[in-house]
C-alpha cells in the first residue's frame, strides 16, 4: 500500500484501479491513502527541496542514504477520499472509509455507492483506508469456467 503514497496521483489512481481488477469476486479490497494535514503545508515544499539535492552529485549520494531525508523526499501525493471515490465507485458498492477520529474527513456520499465513513482509533491523522468486498459475479465464473449460467437461477 505504501506505494500509492509515493508515486503521482494518477498513477496511484490507476494502481487503485488494477488492485479492483485483479481482485477475486468475493475477495476483499484493503488500501491505505495519505490526505492533506496542516503540516502539509511545509512538508510538500521540504519534498521538493529534498528531491532537488538529490540531483547534486556531491551530496545527493550521501542524503539518500539517510531515512529522515527520505522521508522528506517521498511528500508526493495527497489523495482525498473524494478523488478516489470519484475514479473506483462505479466499480464498487457498500464501501468503508476508515480514518483518525483526531480529525474530520469530509466525504461526498451518495445512495449510489452507500460508502460509510468510520472514525477510527490507531489511524495516523493524515491516513485513511478503503475497505471494500467485491462483490461475487456468477456471470463471471461462469464465462471463466466455460459453463452457461443464469445468474439468478445461480444464486
């Protein structure tokens, strides 16, 4: 999961995809995201600047192997719940959104995909999980196992 905190948002967005698609029906979807806090503010600017050394030939070598100047290199992306929703909701149904009860996080619900937002103890301030159990399509199994089904008759 860490990598959809450390690479561009698009690509999280589609890395979120593919962990949907390659999910088994009735398996469950379990990702963690990082959203804006105040101290954003002067983290996302100090990830840059850190970025930048990096690329200097004379002390790059030497911060990259220290784990506090890694950690300021690695402020890539924010995801709010929204954005992800957004680009997977269509996808999914019945969703949890897990996150700080130390914080508000504001999320757009509609009837459509019943997402649930559940403060939580133990979750960082600046994190928040999706939490989702794919739905089982017998239509599915069916075409992958080479059998003619009726979904209703199936179930």
């Amino acid at each position: 999961y860490i990598t959809l905190q450390h690479c561009q948002p698009h690509d999280a967005l589609e890395l979120v995809n593919q962990a949907i698609r390659v999910t088994k029906s009735g398996g469950t979807v379990v990702l963690n995201f990082r959203t804006w806090v105040l101290s954003d503010v002067l983290l996302v600017p100090l990830g840059i600047a850190m970025r930048s050394l990096w690329k200097i030939s004379i002390v790059g070598p030497h911060l990259a192997r220290w784990r506090w100047s890694t950690r300021f290199g690695w402020q890539a992306n924010r995801l709010k719940p929204d954005t992800v929703l957004a680009k997977v909701a269509p996808q999914l149904s019945d969703i949890k959104i897990f996150h700080s009860k130390k914080r508000t996080l504001k999320v757009f619900l509609s009837s459509k995909n019943a997402t649930k937002v559940i403060p939580t103890n133990r979750i960082n301030p600046s994190h928040w999980w999706l939490l989702k159990q794919k739905s089982f399509n017998w239509n599915s199994w069916c075409d992958r196992h080479g059998r003619q089904c009726d979904a209703d008759v199936a179930r």
